[in-house]
C-alpha cells in the first residue's frame, strides 16, 4: 500500500490557521532555528497544574493501543455530585499544599532539587477531561459548567471523534476551550485497523463540523509501527481540515497496548500498513528520522505542533514531570497519579477520599520518580527496558526524556 498517495481532503494551496486557545503550560529552555520557524524545547513549569481528569473507562470502541485499564481504573463512572466535589478540590490550593509540602521534603531528602512550592490558584490549573469515551458521560455538559464556574483556566475534552449524546450542539465555544479528537491515521486503511472500521469517516467528518462551529480543534496522534510510516500524510490533511494544533504522542505500553506489545507486527497489517519491527514502538533511529521533520511540515502550514522529545541529547539533563511539574491523572475509582507511565499498577501517589486528596504511604510512584540514573526515565527503566538504546559497552546511546517533555513549534 502506498503511503506518499495524496488524500482527498488534501486542500491544493495553503491556509494559515492560529493557534489554539489552551495555555501554554510550559516555559521555553532552548530554540534552534529551522528555515523561518523555531523548534522550541519546553519545559516544565511548577506553576500551572494540569488536570488529567477520566470521566468514565467506558467507550464505544476498543483501539489496540488504548491505556485504559479497568480492573486498575475502576469501571464505574464518577457519579455528578462527587464529580463536582473532585473538581472543588483541586480547585482550592489549600487543600493539596500539605500535600504538596511532604512531596518536597521527601525529594529534598533524596537530594533532589526541588523548589519550593507556591500555592496554586484555580486560575492556573488546565482540566482536561478524558475517557474512556467523555462524550459518553451524561453530565459532560454539567461537568464543563462546573468546571468553568470554578474558574479553571482551560477546559479541554479528549474524544475519539463520535461526540455522544450531541455533544456539538449541547455545547458552546464560550464554555470550552478546544475539543482535541484522537486520529491515527491520514486514511480509513491506517486509522481503522487501529481503532476500528468507519472510525476514521466518523471522526473526520466531525472535527468538520467541529470547525465549522467554531471550535478551537486540535488532532492527536500516536505513533506506533502500525502507522508511523503513514505519519507524512498527515500535514496536508489537517492543513485542509482547518485544526489549529497537532499533538504528536508516543505510544505508552500500558492497557491494551502492554498486551500487544510482545507480538511480532513484521510485514503487513490486515489493511496493508507496513510494520519494520518486532513491536509497537518506533525504534530510536526511525523516531528521529521521521517525527522532527512531519513536525516542521506541520508548522509551515500554519497549524502549532508539539511532540514527546522521547530521547536527550549528551548535554540536556533530565527533568522528570512527576517532580518538576504539577500534573495530576485522575481514574473514576479515585486513584490518582503523578506519572502515567505507573498506571497500570496500584502505586498511585494519590487516593481522593471523603477527606479530600491524600497522599498514600509507600511505596508509591512518589518513591521512584525521583531516583537518578544513567538512564534517565526511572520508569521507563523499570517498565519498558527495550525502549532505552546502549551501545555494546552497556552504556546508553542516549537518556530517555520524560514522556510529558516536549518539542514545540508554533505556526507563524
């Protein structure tokens, strides 16, 4: 199958688009200049918390790479009043800088460098509401008002491109911030062997609907070797589909895709996708020969792009997300985590109860997170071995980055 062909949405000229309203919560550390655009290295910024917040884990479709983990996740969707309660309570600083506090000390005590943590208002932390499916939740709309009455700063809502329940209609552009829709491919034949057949039809024809109503509309996508070679096609139909924003994301090994990730992907797929190796993950030499240069195509279509730095150069220190940064992965049955890659298993930092959130006694991802390799990526280590290059001396070719270290560059 060949994947240089030209997509049908593929517009024959340029037109520029701005870039989504979400605020940026990260702080630049570094440019290089490619021809007119600006590959920005981000990082971290301890001062805005961001919200990852799973509704339900239920969802009308089951995509070979989904994380979602229901026996780790619960099954159950939040019920509304507590919902609301959840949602108070990262909403009010003083009920996490406790919290917060020991988080410090017992990092300081590991001797890392952790600064000192500031309060945290409502008006700098980001929701982003997730699935399962979110548009399959009842009181979506009810949880976006919510949310936007308590003053976050952003509302996001993650979907698979269905919009349950007429979602669009029942929605505003004044209440959220950017509908952001999960595409994995430039063609029915990539994207629904992943996710399913008429999963591609359905979805683009609703970010359509989506622009055309005035959204902010942003695309993710996760690469894997089911369509990392297909990845080129894309600038050109998001270009002529009018989103804003592309999120490039890495394929995590946790969920359904932990269970697939052993099996051989050699040849083709069902569809005619070409798989080059053993896996779901890009090797490290076909990451950095493909990803950088899709993005800057990207760019120069006028649409602002982000992708996961996955690996460090010899002179770039590691910064871990879970230590530096303030993200909080919240799951229906009340687990919550600081580092995604530990959600399959029962080492949540976090529980919220009746109490409000509190933190849990170790072993925790709070006791791992912070540990200093030659490395980097203390879970990465730990979980996904394979994932990390060495030479024939065992010394790695190169640290793994935090997966929530990313790459930016913003259309002009």
């Amino acid at each position: 199958m060949d994947f240089t062909k030209r997509h049908p949405d593929c517009p024959p000229t340029s037109t520029a688009s701005t870039p989504s309203s979400i605020p940026s919560t990260t702080f630049t550390t570094s440019t290089t200049s490619t021809t007119s655009h600006k590959i920005k290295t981000v990082q971290f910024n301890p001062l805005t918390r961001n919200i990852f917040l799973h509704l339900l884990t239920n969802c009308n479709l089951s995509c070979r790479h989904c994380y979602i983990n229901k026996e780790a996740h619960g099954s159950t969707p939040i019920p509304l009043d507590e919902l609301k309660r959840w949602l108070s309570i990262f909403a009010m600083p003083e009920l996490t800088a406790q919290i917060e506090e020991e988080k410090g000390q017992l990092w300081n005590r590991a001797g890392n460098a952790v600064s000192d943590y500031k309060e945290r208002s409502v008006e700098s932390t980001n929701i982003i509401f997730l699935g399962g499916e979110p548009t399959l939740y009842p009181f979506l709309k009810e949880a976006v008002i919510e949310a936007r009455s308590l003053g976050y700063r952003s509302i996001t809502v993650d979907t698979n491109g269905f919009l349950f329940n007429d979602f669009l209609d029942r929605i505003s552009c004044e209440l959220i911030d950017n509908i952001c829709f999960s595409l994995d491919g430039s063609a029915p034949y990539v994207n629904d062997y992943i996710r399913g057949k008429g999963c591609y039809e359905t979805c683009v024809s609703n970010i359509k609907k989506a622009v055309n109503a005035g959204f902010n509309v942003s695309v993710i996508f996760t690469v894997s070797t089911m369509n990392i070679d297909d990845l080129s096609n894309m600038p050109a139909l998001l270009e002529g589909l009018g989103v804003r924003r592309f999120f490039i994301q890495v394929i995590g090994i946790r969920g359904r895709s932990r269970l697939i990730s052993n099996r051989n992907f050699s040849g083709q797929n069902d569809n005619g996708c070409k798989n080059t190796q053993n896996g779901i993950q890009v090797a490290y030499e076909k990451w950095l020969e493909i990803i950088p240069e899709v993005a800057l195509d990207v760019a120069q279509r006028g649409i602002s792009v982000s992708y996961p730095k996955v690996y460090l150069k010899e002179n770039e220190e590691f910064l871990c997300g879970a230590v530096y940064a303030d993200n909080y992965f919240v799951f229906p049955n009340g687990r919550v985590y600081i580092c995604p890659l530990c959600e399959d298993y029962p080492i949540n930092a976090y529980k919220i109860t009746k109490n409000g959130l509190i933190i849990r006694p170790p072993i925790t991802e709070l006791d791992l997170v912070g540990l200093d390799i030659s490395e980097g990526c203390v879970m990465n280590k730990i979980l996904h071995p394979d994932n990390i290059p060495y030479d024939d001396k065992g010394i790695p070719r190169a640290k793994i980055a935090c997966c929530m270290f990313k790459e930016e560059i913003e259309a002009k």
